[in-house]
C-alpha cells in the first residue's frame, strides 16, 4: 500500500509552492498586512483562475469535487507562504458546510460562486465566553414562519468585512435545543460586523452581532456541527504543518550564513540540535495530517478522533517550532524587519482557532471512551 501523496497531488503541491512564492513573497504579505482589507491585491483572482475555490466543491455546483487530502496539501503550501486572505474560512469550511448540509437553493445560490470566486463566505462559531462548545452557546435561532431568526454574538469571525454570507452555530428554539448551523447573508437587516485587533495581522477577524437577523438553516443538527469542527481543526492543521516547515527552513538557512567567532552558528551543536529537535516533530506529524484528511472522505468513523489528534499536535508543534526558530535567529528574530515573526504570530493564531491543544486532547480521550 502507498502511503504517500499521489503523482497529482504532490504535482498540485509543487505548483502551488511555484504559484506563492512568485505571488506571496514576505513583501506582500506585509502589504497585505498594511491594508485595510487585509488581502494581497489580485491574488484572490488569480486563485481563481487556477480552481483552489472550487476544489473540495461538488462537481456539480462547478467545483472539481476532490478530497480533503487535496485541499490539505493545497492548504500547507498556503500556510508555508503564510498566505493572507479568506480562503480558509471561505473555500474550506464555509464551503465544506453548504456541501454536506445545504439545500440545493441554498447550494445553488452560493457554491457555485464560490467556485467560480466570485463570492465570498466565512463561518461564525466563538461565543462571548470564547467556548466552541455548543452547551455554551448563548447565540440562538428562533424559527419565524418558514425562516429563522437568530439572536447572539460571535467573536473572531474571520474576514466578516469581506463576506457575503456567515455561516453560523448557534443553538435552535428557545436555547435548549442541540446546536445547529445557519447561514446569514451580511447584508441583511440585524448583522453588524465590527473588526477587532489580532495578534496575526495575515489575518482578519470581527465580532459580528445578530439581532433577528433572518437565516437559513443547514440540514445536519448537532452532526453538521461536529462535522464542521472536523475539517477545520483539520485545516488548521495543514496551516500549521507548512508554517512550521517554513520556520524550520528559514532557521537553517539563517543558521549558515551568521557567523560567530568566525563559524556559522549552524556549525554549533545547540543550533543543530534545535534544527534535528523540529524536524523529529515534524515528520511524524505530516503523516498523522495526511491521514486524518484522509479519514474526512474515506473513513468517517475515525474522522473525529483523527481530526483531534492532528489539531492538537500540529498546534502544539506549529507553537514550539516558531519559538525555537526565533531563538535560532538570536536577536534580529526579535525584531519587526525579520519575517520569522509572520509564522510566530501565525502559529498563535491556530493555536486557539477551532480549539486549543487541550480542548482536542479532551475530544481524543471522550471518542476514545475515556
């Protein structure tokens, strides 16, 4: 049995690390970071044109309707570029949700843009409380009539100023019931998007308030939801393997150029340890990636375990990687002209984002009947 990429998918890898490096490149990243807008300036079009939005999108709604392995490989090289923009939230999870449980209205309204880049979603699922867990949610969904209604707060919404829709969880009825997905479009009467600070300025992230705002919901319940969990803590993941692979190259290079009492500090024992330490972390986490993309089309009953244990070890080792990879620069790691601090901050970011480390090692124990 194969247990590596296939000729296609290493080819889209290596195409898409070609594409960033010419597109992507530290200074416009920076750019992007400046902006108000947060994005690289025609990059999203050209994206596009190369079919990324549409990959993991039905064949029949204009996508190419590949695997979650596709996208994770395509994700990696993103992170490796630490690639700005909605893409994530947008061509993964928002997408991943509509294509599991939208209607075929609501499918046929927003996928096939999507697809086609033309629109533009992003998913909603931080309280207040900064809990994912849906017995805490306080946002709620009243049925009015046919439609629903929802009432509530989300925290770090990613890129709601770009927007077109919002996919949000919330809990159904009167707050009792299981929690559900809703997608909102942002222009409706009731949504107000506020953009927040961040730590990781490659990124965007809103508190956006629903005030009976009128939503469609998304067939699934409580399993939609845990699906959605999955394939972004999978997602996540990927981000995660690539940036922590372009910290540890960034290190080694930085390592044979400085010198110090007339050697490359790349020649001292400390410095190769910290290189060998990463890569020891890396490799077993690449495979542990693969297979838990793997898993989120052909192995549904591992999924959720699997997801868990790729999330909360590749944050963990994204987190781990950037500090020894800032500590191998010395002090110019330290500064704002170095780029290093593009992934230590990134690595912050997806630390928290679709649960902690501890929040996923407690999902691994309860699926595992702990």
């Amino acid at each position: 049995m194969d247990f590596g990429l296939s000729s296609e998918q290493q080819q889209l890898k290596d195409s898409a690390r070609e594409f960033l490096s010419g597109e992507c490149s530290t200074a416009q990243v920076r750019k992007a970071m400046a902006s108000e807008d947060g994005r690289i300036p025609g990059l999203d079009a050209q994206i596009a044109k190369l079919g990324w939005n549409g990959l993991i999108v039905p064949e029949k709604f204009g996508g190419l309707g590949l695997s979650m392995l596709d996208m994770a490989v395509l994700l990696e090289e993103q992170g490796y570029a630490a690639m700005p923009g909605p893409f994530l939230f947008s061509s993964v999870l928002a997408a991943s949700a509509l294509a599991i449980g939208g209607s075929d209205e609501l499918n046929a309204k927003w996928l096939g843009a999507l697809a086609e880049g033309k629109a533009t979603g992003t998913v909603a699922i931080v309280e207040k409380s900064d809990s994912i867990i849906p017995a805490d949610f306080e946002t709620v969904a009243r049925k009015d009539g046919g439609a629903f209604r929802i009432r509530g707060v989300k925290m770090f919404v990613p890129y709601a100023n770009l927007a077109n829709f919002i996919i949000v969880a919330a809990r159904a009825g009167d707050g009792a019931g299981d929690a559900g997905l809703f997608a909102v479009e942002t222009g409706s009467p009731g949504v107000r998007v506020k953009m927040l600070k961040n730590l990781d300025l490659t990124r965007r992230v809103a508190e956006v308030e629903f005030a009976d705002a009128p939503a469609s919901a998304l067939g699934g319940g409580a399993g939609l939801y845990a699906r959605l969990l999955d394939i972004g803590a999978v997602a996540v993941a990927a981000d995660s393997l690539g940036g922590s692979e372009r910290a540890l190259d960034m290190a080694v290079e930085y390592s044979k150029v400085r010198e110090q009492f007339g050697k490359p500090i790349g020649s001292f024992q400390a410095l190769k340890h910290a290189a060998a330490e990463i890569v020891a972390d890396l490799e077993p986490a690449r495979a542990l990636l693969w297979y838990a993309a793997h898993a989120q089309n052909s192995a549904l009953d591992e999924a959720p375990r699997m997801a868990a244990m790729a999330k909360a070890r590749l944050s963990d080792v994204y987190s781990r990687t950037t500090d020894r990879a800032v500590l191998m620069h010395g002090g110019i790691g330290f500064t704002w002209e170095h780029d290093i601090h593009l992934w230590f901050k990134r690595s912050r970011f997806n630390e928290s984002y679709f649960g902690s480390p501890p929040y996923h090692r407690e999902r691994v124990a309860q699926l595992g009947g702990y």
